[in-house]
C-alpha cells in the first residue's frame, strides 16, 4: 500500500541526500532489487487504471528520475536521461495539478534541482515545502542547501530551527556532519559519521535518490561516495579536496543543456497555471 500524504512528507526527506523511496506495493519489489524498469512497468499499468492516483503520479515520478539519473550518470545516455527526465518532470507536475496542496512534488522537484546544480531553485522549491507542510523537516532541507552554497551561518541558523521544531535527529547530525567536512574538521566529522552509522543508518547509504553500491564503514567511504557523485561532489569541492578526492562533475553537450533548459521552461509554465490559482498558497514559481 502506498504511504498516505501526511507520512511521506516526513520519511521523504530526512535529507536530500537521502530520500528513501516512498513508492508503493505494486513497485516496491522492484526498486528493493535495483528493477527500476520493472517498477516502471508496474506503477505505469496502475496509472492507466487510475490515471487521477496522486500517489502513483508521484512514485512513477521518482522511478522516471531514477532512471534519468542511471543513464546519465552511469551510462552517460543523453537521450535517454532527457527522456526520463521530461517524464519524470511531468509526472510531478500533473500531481501538482491533481493535488495543489500535496507537498511531495515540491520535494521531488527540489531534490532534482540540487542534482542540476541549480541552488537557488532547489532552495526555492524546499521554502514552498516549508510554506506547504510546516514540517520540521523543512528546515534541515534547507540547512543542507546552505552548506552545499558555503553558507554555513546559515546552515546552522536552519539546522537549529529544525532541532527546535522536533526535526529527526539524524537529518541534523548528517547536516553537521557535512559542515564540520566543509569547515575541515575532519575528526568531528568522522565522530557524527559513526553516530549516523549506530544510530541512523539510512542517512549514509543513498545520495540524491541513488542507493550507493555499497554501505560506508567509515567516513572516508562516505566521503568518496560524495566526491564521485555529480549530486554532491561539486558542491564539495573544497571538502574533497581536504581528502584529496578528485570531484565528479556533472556534464551535459551544449544541446542537452538547451533540451534540459526547454524542459524547465515548460516546468515553470505549468507551475505558474496551477499556482495563479492558489493564491493563498503562496508558491514562488519564480
């Protein structure tokens, strides 16, 4: 059974790094294995026979931008990255229409703009879900953009109002975890690390969505998984460099960029419809 609306927003996010899967029975054996196409194949028949299913537009979503972020990364397939995306991208979008108040594809939408390396979005899109739920979470979402954007005051600030509000424990510690890497203190940063491990493993073992191939034993693990992931290691630069670990960078042709860029145009004009009509929501859409 799909998790209902009011938990995911809680399970989805402990960090952006760190998104456990919220889809449901009929793709869950799938993605446990690694089949993304399978939970495709699944959750693509159960739109057919509920084709207004919010929660199946959602878990379609993630699978799509699952597969958009394999061939990219692993194969470098542009096209097929592109066309996992676009649909990926769709499937939130037409959540939002179905569901204008539902928090989940504002955290999607977010979590790929962090992966796109575009910041500014992604903090954008991680406020409206703080406007959406006013969810503790929220908070530690947007710490973990400011330590990725070197703002660590502001990481902090945003880190310390998700504890005050009842935030999970390990969102923080994996917040201050990445801000003792970026500061250089890398014996604080291994002790939150092995924190994480004992007490919230999960926190450690995927990034941006992708289930890393292996579970880190130490820090230094950890640490390599992020520098060899275009969702992270660019925003580490100087972090890895601490370690002496080469960054990842995430590479598109110049008309992949144009396609992505035609993607997001369509992205934001359809946001804008829905949200013109839900004013009181006050969504930024720009």
């Amino acid at each position: 059974m799909p998790l209902s609306r009011t938990l995911v927003p809680l399970l989805l996010v402990g960090c952006l790094s760190c998104v456990p899967t919220g889809t449901g029975r009929e793709a869950a054996p799938h993605v446990a294995t690694g089949d993304l196409d399978g939970a495709r194949v699944a959750l693509e028949q159960r739109r057919r026979e509920r084709p207004r299913d919010v929660d199946v537009r959602v878990e379609l979503g993630e699978v799509y931008y699952r597969i958009a972020r394999d061939a990219l990364d692993d194969r470098y397939d542009e096209a097929r990255y592109l066309a996992f995306l676009e649909r990926s991208v769709s499937e939130f979008l037409t959540a939002m229409e179905l569901a204008p108040r539902d928090v989940r594809p504002h955290l999607y939408l977010a979590v790929m703009d962090t992966y796109r390396g575009d910041l500014d979005r992604a903090l954008r899109g991680f406020q409206n879900t703080r406007r959406l739920s006013r969810s503790p979470i929220a908070y530690t979402n947007i710490a973990e953009i400011h330590v990725y954007r070197g703002r660590l005051a502001e990481a902090r600030r945003w880190n310390d109002i998700g504890v005050r509000g009842g935030a999970p424990y390990g969102a923080v510690l994996f917040n201050d975890m990445l801000i003792q890497w970026h500061e250089g203190d890398l014996d604080a940063a291994r002790r939150t690390f092995a924190r994480l491990k004992r007490s919230h493993p999960d926190m450690i073992r995927t990034i941006n969505l992708a289930r890393l191939p292996e579970e880190p034993r130490q820090f230094e693990d950890f640490a390599g998984y992020c520098c060899a992931s275009p969702a992270c290691g660019p925003y580490m630069t100087h972090a890895c460099g601490l370690l002496s670990i080469a960054t990842a960078q995430r590479q598109l042709s110049e008309q992949a960029t144009l396609e992505e860029l035609r993607i997001e145009m369509e992205r934001v004009r359809r946001m804008r419809r829905v949200y013109d009509q839900q004013r009181e929501l006050e969504i930024e859409v720009e």
